[in-house]
C-alpha cells in the first residue's frame, strides 16, 4: 500500500516523462511532501519551480502543463497552481476512506520495511564506572532507544552497543581513592556515591598536586597490566556502577545487545598504534603519538587544525601518551574496527553530547584517512538547562541522579491519577503513575529537537494540556474507553467507511500520513519529528471526538468513527512505542 505521498510522486513522474521532462529532472525525482499549511491542500510539489529553469520555461506555465498530463483519477481533486509555481493536492474522500480501510486490518500500519535494510550499530547511554547515570545520560538512554526501536522497524538489523567508560586515568583515580580515602561506612550505605566522592575528591587532588597524579598514574599502570588487586577492586567497582545502571535500564525498559565497555579494546590498542605508525598515518611528536593533519581537506573543513590569531595550527588527534598510556581516541579508533571488522556494521551511530563533537569529528578524520567505508554519524545533542537557564541541578547544587529524577516524576504522576481516578485499586494506580511518570521524562526529551538545549519543567512534562505525554496517554485512553463500551467486534469494510466531516477528514488525512513520518525519523535521525506528528494527531483527536459523537451515531458515520477511533489508537499506541512510552489503558 504506498502512501499518498508515494503515488502523487509517481504519477508526476509519469507525467513529466509524458511530457518528454524526465531528463531534465535533477538529482533526484522531484517528490510530493505533504504541505505544511492544509489550507490550500494536504500535498505539494516545487516540481515545477525547480525543473523550469533548465527547461527555458515559466515555473507556472510549466505547472499547468503538469496538471494538464498528470492522471489524479481516484486520487485528488484537480491539482491547483499556487504562487509561484507551487502545485498543490486535495485528496479525495474517496482515497482516504480506502486507504483508512486498509489501515484497520494492517498490523504495520502502512509502514514498509526499508528497501535496502542496514546493520546499524547504536552506540549510546554509555556511563562511566564509578559515576551513578545523571540527567546528563538521559539524552543519549533515551534517544539512542528510540531510533534503535524506529530502526528495527523498519527493518533494519540493530545492534545496540553500551560502550561502558571502564579504563583509563578515571579508573586510577578512583583505585588511588580506595586506597587513601574510602570511607567503609558510607560505602556499606551507597556504594556508587561513595566511589563517585573518591573520583571527585582524587581527581581534584591529581589536577593540582603532580606527586598524586604519578600515583593515580601507577595504579591505572597496575590495573592495565593486571595486578590481581586493582583488578579485582576494578570488576568490584564495575558491578556496583552496572547494577545501579541495570536499576534504570529496567525502568525505562531498554536493552542492549552488548555491553563492551573500553577495557574489552585495550588489548588491540598498543598494535594499532603500531600499525598507525607503520602506515604513516600517526607519527611521534615530542614524545607523544599522533596523528596530524595531511592538508587534504579545507582548513575549514579539518578537524586537525585549529585557527589562531588569522594562523591555521595543527591540533593532532593524540593516540599514545607520553607516558605510554592511551587516549579516549585511541579505544574509540579500535572500538570501529572492531564493529566494522567484527560485528559488520554497515552504519555506526554516536548518540553523545555536542561537547564531545570535536573528538568524533577528529575520529571520522582517522577513519576517512584509514579508507574505512562504514558510515559513521555522531548524532549530538545539547544540554538539559534549569529555569535559570543553566545546566539542570539539584536545590543542593550537584547534578541529579537519574533515578531521583524518575521517583520523582512518578511521585508527580500519582498525583494526578489520584485526582483523575481515585476510585483505581491501589496497586493499578501505582502501575499507572509508574508508566505516565517514565512516559512524561522520556517524552520531555523526545519532543525536542535534539541539537538544541532545552529548559527541563516538572509542570510542563506532567501538564495534561500541551505537547506532553499525559495528553498524548489521555488521548490513547480516550480512544480505549470506546472500545470498552462497544459489545461487538467491528467489521470494517470499503462501503461502510464514508468521510464526510471535516473532522473526520482532518484525523483520517493524518492516520494516512503516519507511515510517511516514522522513516522520515531516521532521516536526520530526529524523534522529535514523531512526538510532534503524534501531538498533532491527539489535537485532531480529541476536536474529532468533541465533534463527532462516535456509538450514538447512525451508520455509515458510526463504523467510519469506529474505524478513525480504531486506527487512532492504534497508531497512537504504536507511535508511543517507538518513543519507547508504554501507555496505561486507563488514567
Ligand atoms: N562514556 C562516555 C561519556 O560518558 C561516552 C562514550 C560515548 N561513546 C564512544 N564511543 N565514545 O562521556
């Protein structure tokens, strides 16, 4: 069933090679998009403004030899010349009610499987031993799981990689802590906080004080090298970091596939860094090695040099200390030829804050230097502020802790089921509060595009009116309260679905659309793109509902209602899944 999107596309292009155009389109075959204003129409084409030119013709009379040769039959209505030479669609009644029929007994709900699937590897969460998962994590946890949940979906084959940060200087520094300063009660009392103070308190200590950096140095050296002490503390402290993970991962209902922290690289990284040597690709600088520029892109373009004062300067990628130890980049050059090697990833995607872009666009360097094919992404994303419009934190100043912030959205949630329903059994009442709470922090990230920094708001994520998941869970409930008034299954055929009021025809042109937007996800890899397509369809929901009175109606409105309430909830439930938010079917 291809979407309307697809035919409209099709049949310009058969259109323009009717009209002896087809050479003279461009790149690509120009394509019909839904409009983004449905007051002129619900699809639209700049066919004509971009071919006209090459072409030695008027954009609008180029238009209207368009809409003369373009077969709409059983599709639209005459297409209309809008402005310069836009064409603009209206889909006839009769299109949607089939393509609504169709939906109703379509388990994808319109949406194909991908024509050339991919093996995608999704590098994201990815927290630090040592360091309890904070608000800062929850971008990458829960953006990282919706576009692996949208991926395989749509057919592609997903490995979901939680790349730990388990090696390196941090992991001295917290040996050195243990060593010098733990404090054995409050470590029986909360372990990870009590390794996140040492971090804290050694890693100040060694930024200041080069006699404890030496020391903290030692122990990393130790670890590496396999001293059975330090490595025993080491696996001690991975377990309290991933349990405490583990805790949340369940929460959110996320899984990976496989959790290779950094230390399972370190035996590839001294022959790597041999090998970048020998390839010429890294040389010895001052002790150190690195890779520096080759001048082979535009300054501009280079991620390996840095301008100063008007001079380009180099700003060589460091593989090997010169101490001997190796970098962050170093275990992320190794962690891609292993996925490319190993695992055959055929794309790579980095879900990592933007601070970090300057480190991935260095790694892509190397990889582009080192002739690999793989595609590889970092999908960024900014910070989450506090109202003062600064990096979110607690009253007492620290950065929150993910698990306080998920109490605390169920906490608030319960609220309003006690409100709205407190006639619920307890135990139903919590198991509500639990998925609208989650659902309303994954939500708050989901419906941002995920470039910018947003402001994070308690009232905001639990209003129950705006783009928020308590509105978008209450037009889901809405639509399963009908159904539990209903006696008997409802048949659905081609006769008895006939949209006739613009509401319906509002909710009915935006059901159609939902498998032009789920791929449209993966694109530029943008949830938001979904959230807001859901909002949008629970505003025409619910002005349908207030509308069109659905059981009470005489046919053929009652089984159409019943099929656009049918559908709707079905692609509601199904759009929230892919946000990776499991709506309760009451609230
Ligand atoms: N552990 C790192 C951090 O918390 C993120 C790792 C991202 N993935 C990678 N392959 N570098 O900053």
């Amino acid at each position: 069933m291809a979407t309307f999107s697809e035919q409209l596309t099709q049949r310009l292009a058969t259109a323009l090679a009717d009209l002896g155009h087809e050479n003279a389109q461009q790149k690509s075959l120009p394509s019909v998009t839904a409009a983004a204003d449905t007051r002129f129409g619900d699809y639209q084409t700049n066919a004509a403004m971009a071919m006209a030119k090459p072409l030695g013709l008027n954009p609008r009379e180029l238009a209207s030899q368009i809409i003369e040769k373009m077969d709409v039959s059983g599709l639209c209505e005459t297409p209309e010349i809008a402005g310069p030479g836009f064409i603009n669609f209206r889909i006839c009644a009769q299109a949607i009610a089939a393509r609504i029929n169709n939906l109703t007994g379509d388990e994808r709900l319109g949406i194909k499987t991908a024509l050339s699937p991919k093996r995608l590897l999704i590098d994201f969460s990815s927290p630090n031993v040592a360091k309890p998962m904070h608000i800062g994590h929850i971008r990458s946890t829960i953006i990282g799981d919706c576009l692996a949940r949208t991926a395989r979906f749509l057919g592609h084959e997903v490995i979901a990689d939680n790349h730990i940060g388990d090696w390196g200087t941090p992991m001295g520094q917290v040996l050195y802590g243990w060593k010098n300063h733990l404090n054995e009660a409050d470590f029986a009392d909360n372990p990870i906080r009590e390794l996140l103070r040492l971090y804290q308190l050694v890693k100040q200590q060694s930024d200041t004080d080069p006699a404890i950096a030496a020391q903290c140095l030692e122990e990393t050296v130790q670890l590496q090298s396999g001293n059975p002490e330090n490595l025993s503390l080491w696996k001690e402290f991975i377990e309290i970091t991933m349990s405490g993970a583990e805790d949340i991962y369940r929460r959110l209902n996320i899984h990976f596939d496989t959790t290779l922290g950094e230390s399972f690289y370190d035996p590839h990284l001294k022959p790597l860094v041999e090998k970048l040597l020998k390839e010429g690709i890294a040389e010895e600088s001052d002790g150190a090695i690195c890779i520096f520029s080759n001048n082979e892109l535009e300054p501009k373009q280079d991620p390996l040099l840095v301008q100063r004062d008007g001079e380009w300067l180099p700003a060589p990628c460091m593989v090997r200390k010169k101490d001997g130890g190796f970098n962050y980049a170093t275990t992320d050059i190794a962690t891609i030829d292993y996925r490319v090697n190993e695992q055959k990833a055929d794309e790579i995607l980095y879900v990592v804050d933007d601070r970090q872009s300057l480190h991935f666009r260095q790694l892509f360097e190397v990889a582009r230097r080192r002739k690999i094919s793989t595609s590889l992404r970092h999908v960024a994303f900014g910070k989450i502020l506090g109202d003062d419009r600064k990096p979110f934190k607690t009253r007492e100043g620290t950065v929150p802790a993910l698990g306080d912030v998920l109490n605390e959205a169920v906490d608030r949630a319960r609220r309003i089921v006690d409100e709205k329903n407190s006639s619920l059994p307890e135990e139903e009442k919590q198991e509500i509060a639990e998925k609208i709470g989650i659902g309303a922090v994954k939500y708050a990230e989901l419906s941002q595009a995920r470039s910018s920094d947003y402001v994070f708001s308690w009232e905001k994520m639990l209003a129950l009116q705006g783009n928020t998941a308590p509105y978008m869970i209450n037009a889901y409930v809405r639509t399963r309260s009908i159904f539990r008034k209903l006696e008997t299954t409802p048949q659905y055929s081609l006769e008895n679905i006939v949209i006739s009021e613009e509401a319906e025809r509002i909710i009915a042109m935006k059901l159609c659309q939902y498998a032009e937007v789920v791929p449209q996800v993966l694109v530029d890899y943008r949830p938001n793109l979904l959230a807001t397509y859901l909002y949008e369809l629970a505003q025409n929901f619910h002005s349908f509902y207030e509308q069109c009175p659905v059981l009470s109606a005489s046919e053929p409105a009652r089984c159409t209602r019943i099929a656009l309430c049918d559908t709707a909830s079905k692609v509601l439930r199904h759009g929230l899944s892919l946000l990776g938010i499991c709506p309760p079917e009451r609230m």
